[in-house]
C-alpha cells in the first residue's frame, strides 16, 4: 500500500511541475499570449494588458484560461487564493499590489491529471 501510496505522489509531483514564462507583447501590442505544450495537455494563460502596470493609473490585469477544466486553482505570487476557484479568468488591481515582480499560476485539472502554467508581470508605482 505505501508502495503505491508513493508512486502515486511520485507521479503526482512530476504532473504539477510548474513551467514559469515571461510574456511580452509583439509590435507594441497590449495582449500576449503564450501556448505551451505540457504532458498531453496544451492550454494558454492569457494576459489582457502588455507590463508595467501603472498604480499611478490604477492599471488592472485580467489572466483568462483559453480553455474550461473539470478543476482550477489559482496561485497568486505563490498563495492559493481558494475564492478564486474554478473560475475561469482572474482580474488584478495594480493598487492591490506592491511594485515588482509577481507571479500568477493556474493549476488545472482534466479530471484525470493536473497541469499548470505560470505567467509573470511587474507592476510599477
């Protein structure tokens, strides 16, 4: 039982392996996109505007899933935010948020494994 117990933690490890990308805009666009191959799994983390965010001009960020899972969990500069479950796309306020660098991490689930994909911004004062 133990056996099998690790095993399944072994695979279970290598699944939620986490792929970290740093997304910049193409010809000064204010969207980027990012598709990345993980397992059988290909999903995209899109980001709805283009960094640094502005707290000076309350700058917001909207990260949505191109795709629906079975299950979502949203890691936000590394604390699971559990009131954002299974929702499909998160906003962020620049003012909620010190400057630098952050993280947003989407941990995703097809009801048999799970997959993740992380993107990065920085917001500015």
């Amino acid at each position: 039982m133990k056996k099998k117990l690790l095993k399944g933690l072994l695979i279970a490890m290598i699944a939620l392996a986490l792929i970290t990308c740093d997304i910049a805009p193409q010809n000064g666009a204010d969207n980027a996109n990012v598709t990345i191959n993980f397992g059988d799994e290909t999903f995209t983390l899109n980001k709805s505007k283009a960094t640094p965010l502005s707290q000076a001009n309350e700058d917001s960020i909207t990260i949505t899933l191109s795709k629906s899972f079975v299950s979502v969990q949203w890691i936000i500069n590394g604390e699971q935010n559990n009131e954002l479950n299974n929702q499909t796309g998160i906003t962020l306020n620049a003012l909620d948020l010190s400057a630098g660098d952050h993280s947003v991490t989407a941990m995703v689930s097809d009801g048999i494994s799970w997959y993740s994909r992380t993107v990065t911004f920085t917001v500015g004062s």
